[in-house]
C-alpha cells in the first residue's frame, strides 16, 4: 500500500513522495485523537471538513475520497504521534487505519483519461520509534482484511 508511511518521528520520507504539483499537507495531533470524538475534531480542523460532516466513521470516509473543497494535486495527512491515537479503544484504531486505508485506495485509482493519476492521498503515521514495528503491524493486518474477499 503505497499511500500509508509508518516513520519514526522525526523520520524522513524520499522528497518525491511530497514534491508534485499542488499539495495540500494537514497536520493531525494523534495526542488529540483519546476517543473517536477527538479523532473526527482533528480531521475536521485539518482538513477543513465542511459543515455538513456526519461526525462519524462513513461520514470520514466519504471526505476523504471526495476533498472537493481543497482543490490540490496531491493531499498530504500527516498523524503525529499516530501511536498514541485512540490508545485504549483497539477497535477505534482498526476502524481509523481501515478508513485510511480504504481513502487512499480510492485515491490511488482515480485516474484521467491521458492515465496520469488525477489525485493522491498520502498518509504519514509518525510515532514513537519504539512503536513503529506495532503500528506497521497493525497497518499492515488492517490492509489485508480489507483487500480480502
């Protein structure tokens, strides 16, 4: 899955990743994200999510394959301290990394008729180094339920 990055903070991503066209680049506190309230607030002021927002998981989903209202080439989420992000609430934190997962899928198969990719969704978790093995762990088991028939 080439739209989802677990780093260690402070940890550095090839520039090329970042660098194309427009790019919209939120940043996210996973510090703020204690319970799914706290994770919708966080997307709700990144990306400037319209009013009309459900405050659920659907509801963030069907944002973040639309963006309509942040025209850019490319977004950019960053979740710092991604690992702290719905900490105690284990099925919360599968339901997050599954509704990323699920945006930057869709994000990667948007294509325009010349066949050069129309937009992207790139989602960086960054935490602590210690637990970046975990995090990419739980990414990567979330991804192979969702690609599962």
């Amino acid at each position: 899955m080439p739209w989802v990055h677990v780093v260690p903070e402070r940890g550095a991503l090839p520039v090329d990743l970042l660098l194309t066209g427009r790019t919209y680049v939120a940043r996210l506190d996973g510090r703020q994200m204690h319970d799914t309230d706290g994770v919708f607030q966080e997307f709700y002021d990144g990306l400037r999510l319209p009013d009309h927002f459900g405050w659920n998981w659907d509801a963030l989903f069907d944002c973040l394959r639309d963006l309509e209202w942040l025209p850019a080439d490319q977004y950019v989420v960053i979740v710092e301290a991604a690992d702290e992000a719905l900490s105690g609430d284990a099925a919360g934190r599968r339901r997050l990394f599954e509704t990323l997962l699920r945006a930057g899928r869709r994000w990667s198969s948007v294509k325009r008729p010349e066949g050069i990719d129309l937009s992207r969704l790139l989602v960086i978790l960054s935490c602590d180094p210690a637990s970046v093995p975990a995090v990419r762990e739980q990414v990567r088991s979330c991804w192979e339920e969702t690609v599962s028939p």
